[in-house]
C-alpha cells in the first residue's frame, strides 16, 4: 500500500479519519487532532508488545532532551503511570509498521509507551500507513493539542526536524510557524550550545526575548559554554528550568556591564562595536561573514541617519531649553 502524502492531507484528523468508516458513517467533526485520532480509528486499534515498538523521528519534548527536568515532568509520568495502572490506558499511541518484520515506529505517545513498558503491559497502538512527512505533521499537532511547547523546545524540536533530512518548509508546517517564526527559533539553536538548554531545560514560562537575549550573550562573547556551565552547576538542579535560565541571563549582564566598564566598548548586535573615550566615539563593523551585507547597507546609509539623529538630538533639546 502506497504511504499517504503530507499534501493529500490537513492533519491528523484527517489522516486518521481516512481509514476509519464509522466516523464518516456518524459524520464525527473533530474538534482537535487527538480527538480526531481516537474517533475515526478505532478499526486500526489494536494492543501491542512494547518490545516491539522503537522510537521513530525527532524528539519533541524537552524532557527527552535534558539532563535536568524540572520536578513536575517526574510527578505527571507518575501520574500517567498510575493511571494507566489503576484503569488501564484510555489514548491509544500512534505506530506505523517499521521495515523490521513484526515491529512498528511510534510516532507519538513516548510516555505512554514507556509507562506501559516500565508496568509490563501492552499498549494499546492506533496502527497507521504514513510516510514521514505526514507523521512528522500528526507528532507536531497532536503534542500542540496536549500541551503547548515551551519555545525552547520548539526551537529544538525544528531543529532536530532539519537534521532528520527534512527541509524548513515541512517544519514550519509541523510547527505552524511563519520564516520570521522559523528564524527566530535557529537563531536560539544556532547560538546557545546545546549542552547549556540540556541543562537550562524546557523553561515553560520564558518566551522569546529571554532566549534571544542569552543567544546574543552567546554570540557576544558575554558568555561562553564553559562559564556558562559554571553558572548553571552553582544553580543547582534544585531551581526550576525558568529560574536557571534567569539566573544565567543576570550573570550575563553584569558581565557586559563590566566589560563596558573596563574597556569603554559595547557590541549590540554579532559584528558591530562601538567604543567610547574620552575624546571621541567610533563604531566599526566587520564587512565579512553574516554582516558583509549589513556593512554594505550601512554603508551607504550611515550618513543619512546621522543626519536624522542628530535632528531629532537638536529637536528635543531645542524643546527642553524652552
């Protein structure tokens, strides 16, 4: 049987719908990809070995990632695990069959899979034919369904896309995001080594500005990993991922506080500085690299915003002297 496409299908609704007749007999609308998965599906239902399920694509939660988690992820898989202890599993995972005879692919439900291993059960798996688009999209939408990523862990998740072979268009789709969207999330992975957000973790509660802020650290050289790491390790795992992540960004800034201090210098943005003295101020930027054509273009406009800046300048002081 030839594997669905990701442009014959919207989403997991869909895709699950397709192959289950008693929804479309019913006329089911779900409402959200999981509900779709559980109504449209339940002829491809079927109970599994864990042993025979393996992983399948990128990871798309934080907690898979890191080295330190915060104290809640622990206490909700023991919540889960109990759960399904106490009445059995009520969501079924999503599998494909895997070109390993006997064996499948999860494409989602990692902890319901492994509470049901570490119980010794069977899991209860909603058996699909899917190629890896359409499967990297259902994995997207049905975690966005359940609960919504930090912005570090989609700014991992895409990247981890990408390195599985698939191209941005695929991870703006997987994620919803827009380029500036996707940009912004590469930016973060580009610039905070890896080991340093394995040991930050997901933190729930710290969006964009934040990250982007510790990136720019990175990319400064305010911080580098290995100061990076030293700061993290006198936190101590005991803080929760979002109180890391601050106290790293405050160490940060009082070091470029201190940098400026001593050498009278400060780099807003990768490749531009800008020093003070006592007798004149002077901007440099490097004409290679990522700024070759931001140098060009300052280049030709740096006259003409000096010349609005300085209006402005003589404007308000014009306005306070009266």
């Amino acid at each position: 049987m030839a594997r669905k496409s990701l442009q014959e299908l919207s989403g997991i609704a869909n895709t699950i719908a397709k192959s289950g007749p008693k929804a479309a007999e019913k006329g089911v609308k779900p409402s959200a990809p999981a509900l779709g998965a559980l109504q449209g599906s339940l002829a491809s239902i079927r109970e599994i070995e864990p042993g025979l399920i393996d992983d399948w694509g990128p990871v798309d939660r934080l907690e898979e990632f890191t080295a330190v988690n915060i104290e809640e992820d622990d206490e909700s898989f023991e919540s889960l695990k109990s759960s399904i202890r106490e009445g059995g599993q009520q969501v079924p995972i999503l599998v494909r069959r895997s070109k390993s005879d006997g064996h499948y692919e999860a494409i989602y439900g990692r902890r319901r899979l492994r509470a049901c291993r570490e119980l010794g059960l069977k899991v209860r798996a909603n058996v699909q034919d899917i190629d890896d688009a359409t499967a990297l999209l259902a994995k997207g939408l049905e975690n966005a369904a359940r609960r919504n990523l930090s912005f570090y862990e989609k700014a991992r998740f895409a990247e981890a896309i990408q390195a599985a072979g698939h191209d941005a268009s695929t991870t703006k789709q997987v994620l919803n995001l827009s380029a500036s969207g996707l940009s912004h999330l590469t930016k973060i992975t580009q610039n905070v080594p890896r080991s340093i957000g394995d040991l930050i973790g997901a933190a729930p509660k710290s969006g964009r500005p934040k990250w982007t802020q510790l990136a720019e650290m990175f990319s400064g050289k305010k911080l580098s990993e290995k100061s990076a790491a030293q700061v993290l390790e006198r936190v101590g795992s005991e803080a929760g991922s979002d109180e890391r992540l601050e106290q790293l960004l405050m160490v940060g800034v009082k070091r470029e506080a201190r940098q400026v201090a001593a050498t009278g210098s400060v780099s807003p943005v990768e490749g531009v500085t800008i020093k003070s003295g006592k007798g004149s101020v002077s901007m440099s930027i490097k004409r290679g690299g990522g700024n070759a054509a931001f140098a060009e273009w300052l280049d030709e406009n740096l006259a003409e915003i000096i010349k609005r800046s300085y209006a402005e300048f003589t404007t308000v002081n014009s306005q306070d002297e009266k």
